[in-house]
C-alpha cells in the first residue's frame, strides 16, 4: 500500500501532478527510448492476460523502479479500466506519457505491442502462404482451445462482474439478446442498454474517499483529444460510405471495436467475428484460429487485430493490413485516454457512472456467454472427442494453471496428430 513508502517531501518530481514525490537526484528522467525499452522487455515476458500484465507493470514501475506511487499506480488501473479499451495498454501509455509526454506514450505503445503483433503477422503470413498445405487438424486444434480460453474468460469474469443475482440475471438476458441480435448493432444495443440498465437500477458503494488521479493534460487538450475520438467514430463509417472504399470500411470496423470493448480483450471476439467473418475479409476458421494462436503470444489480446489485418486476402494484407489494422484498433484507447484523463477527477465520484458501468461489465459479460455458444463452439465442436479435448484443456487453464501458450501449443499439435 502507499503507507509502504515513506512519505518523500521535497524537492520533487510529479508523475502525473501530485502523484508521486520522487527526489530528482534518486533516479535518472526518463526518455522515449529508455521507456521503448523497458516496455519491449515487458512485451516479450508478459504472458498470462491483462490481469498478470498490470502485476508485471506494478513490480516494474511501482516497486523496482518507482516511478509512481502505490495509491497513484491503484488509481490509474481504476480509470483504465472504468474505460473502454486494453486496460493495461491504456496504463501503460499512461505512464509513457507521464514520463515523456506523447513520445512516452507512443514509446510505451510501440515497446509493449509490437512483439506480439510481429508474430502473430508472421503466423497469418505462414497460413496465408502455406494454403491447404497446413493441416486442417492443428487449426482445429487452435480452435478448440480458442473455446477453453473464452470459457475460462467467462466463468473469470462472470465471477468478479457478475457477484450477484440482479447482474446475473441482467448477463443472460444481455446473452439471449445477442444471439436473438447478432450483428455489431445488436452488440452496441447491448452495451448501450446495459448500460441504462445499470444507472437505473444499481447502487454503487460509497466511494472510499481515495485521492483523485490528477493530470498533466490540460481540460482544453482532453476536449480536443474527445472530439478527434468521437469525430472519427461518426466520420469513418460516412467517408466509407460516400468514398465505396472497402479499405476504410476495414478500418471503420478495427477503430469502433477499439473505441467499444468494456471489459477486457476477449471482448473483441464477438465484435470483430460480427465484422470481419460476414464481409468474406477473414474466414470463420481462420479467425478462430488466430485468436488461439493470440493466447499463445505475450502482450495484449488486441494485437489479434495484427493478424486479422494480416491474414486478409482484400482489401488490406500483409505486413501493410497488419499494421494498419494494429494501428485502428488501439487508436481509440489512446484519443479516450488522454481525453478523459483531465476530467478522471470529477467524473470518478459520481455514483450514476460508476452504476452505468456496473451494468455495462455484466453485459459485456452476457456478450462473451453468447459468444462461447455462437460462433466459438458451434464451430470448434463438433462430437464427443472434442468436447473432451476442450473439457481437458479447460482443465488445464483452470486447475491445472498452465500458461495459455502451453496450452496453445499442446492443442494444435494434438489437433495435427488426432484430428
């Protein structure tokens, strides 16, 4: 906890203003390329979800480092995940910036996503190049695990999102109504009425009386940061449309899946499959197997993007689709952070937000519950050995604790020699 330090008086260095009191001489400032650095090391360990990411981001920058304080570091996971978004990509451009402005940011960014993003481009090239040559079983394999890691992700989430009965309830009327409509529109409803659901009928508890999470952006940046985040959401969709251009279509669809995720990376599942599977970009298989092959990677879930961008055959591929995809969907969580960190402190005690959001993450819960069913395991599914494949590696993820890309690994290659 924050009484752990000792309290440090002056002079002083502010993290984000009044966050941290650090004395100028203890540490070397740092700069975009020392903080590129950091954050590639941090992008090529971190396996095990956003969860195990911000403990990694805790030990580097709270207790080895000490670049923020416990309290301030707890605050800026509170906001980031009150948001839509990758929340510990959001922290950790949180700190970029705080450290070296934009370019921290972008450092920051670029450090921790990258590596996984390569990969994960070099797989779809393999697939992309290889054809039917690559055996149909490993990517059944992938896809079965696929199910193991959503179902985890549900039962997971369900059990910290969903505590009670009234937002139990509220998760399977959210998962019955995306089935009933599917479709991105059907999900944003869900969302949106979640959300509505959640300001009427939810209490949220008193607010401890932690200290705010002041910034270094000015009120009028944050404004100017909202209106390009909200600008490009209403103004891709019309340029797509008035243009005929299927490349803006594309990156319409990765930058409103960034700027609509509640909830964590497997969240994008049912919101790229509902845009990339229905045009013919990316096939219902070969997505599936991207995202069990994403488990199988360090960094965020939202470098699946790089792949998708990759893995298509039109209007984007390659290293290029790659890269332009990578760019759109994390876009938003950078406009929507910086926008709204000078308004975190007002906005973070006001019980209505806080009880919209409670019914937002019990549907965005519901989402992924339908999501398991349609069209994970419809498609990974298909008898008695591969309920039990995906029962065994369940298994594994959850009692046996084994890390995702162990688990990936041993899937696809009991899918190649089995199935």
């Amino acid at each position: 906890m924050a009484g752990d330090y000792p309290r440090l008086r002056s002079p002083r260095v502010d993290l984000l203003p009044g966050t941290l009191c650090v004395p100028e001489a203890s540490r070397t400032p740092a700069t975009s390329w020392s903080i590129f650095l950091i954050f590639l090391r941090l992008g090529l360990t971190s396996f095990g979800g956003p969860v195990a990411h911000l403990g990694y981001f805790r030990e580097a920058f709270v207790t080895r480092r000490r670049w923020l304080s416990e309290q301030a570091y707890a605050e800026l996971v509170a906001l980031c995940q009150f948001l839509p978004g990758p929340a510990s990509s959001q922290v950790g451009m949180a700190i970029g910036l705080s450290q070296a402005g934009y370019r921290g940011a972008l450092a920051a960014w670029a450090g921790f996503t990258l590596p996984s993003a390569v990969l994960l481009m070099l797989f779809a090239q393999s697939i992309v190049d290889q054809g039917d040559s690559l055996a149909s079983g490993a990517l059944h394999g992938l896809k079965i695990v696929a199910f193991a890691v959503v179902a985890q992700a549900v039962w997971g989430m369900a059990r910290t999102l969903c505590p009670d009965v009234p937002r139990r309830g509220m998760m399977l009327v959210a998962a019955v109504l995306a089935l009933l409509m599917p479709g991105a529109l059907g999900q944003v409803a869900v969302i949106v009425g979640a959300g509505v659901l959640g300001c009427i009928f939810f209490m949220p508890a008193a607010n401890s009386g932690a200290n705010s999470l002041p910034v270094g952006i000015t009120q009028k940046a944050g404004a100017l940061w909202l209106a390009l985040f909200v600008a490009l959401l209403l103004g891709l969709p019309v340029l797509a449309y008035s243009l005929q251009s299927t490349t803006l279509n594309v990156l319409d669809a990765f930058y409103r899946a960034g700027a609509l995720v509640f909830g964590g990376g497997h969240v994008l599942l049912p919101l790229l499959q509902a845009e990339v599977v229905p045009s013919g970009w990316v096939s219902n298989d070969l997505f599936l197997a991207g995202y069990g092959a994403t488990q199988a990677v360090p960094g965020p879930l939202f470098t699946f993007a790089a792949f998708l961008g990759s893995a298509m055959q039109a209007p984007l591929s390659g290293w290029t689709g790659g890269l332009l995809c990578l760019l759109a969907i994390f876009l938003p969580s950078f406009l929507i952070l910086a926008g709204v960190l000078p308004f975190w402190a007002r906005l973070r005690g006001r019980p209505r937000i806080q009880a919209a959001m409670l019914g937002v993450n019990a549907g965005v819960v519901g989402l992924l519950l339908a999501t398991l069913y349609q069209p994970v395991g419809t498609s990974a599914i298909h008898g008695l050995l591969d309920l039990a494949l995906a029962i065994i590696a369940l298994i594994a993820l959850m009692a046996g604790k084994l890390p995702p890309w162990l688990v990936v690994l041993g899937g696809a290659v009991v899918g190649w020699l089995a199935l």
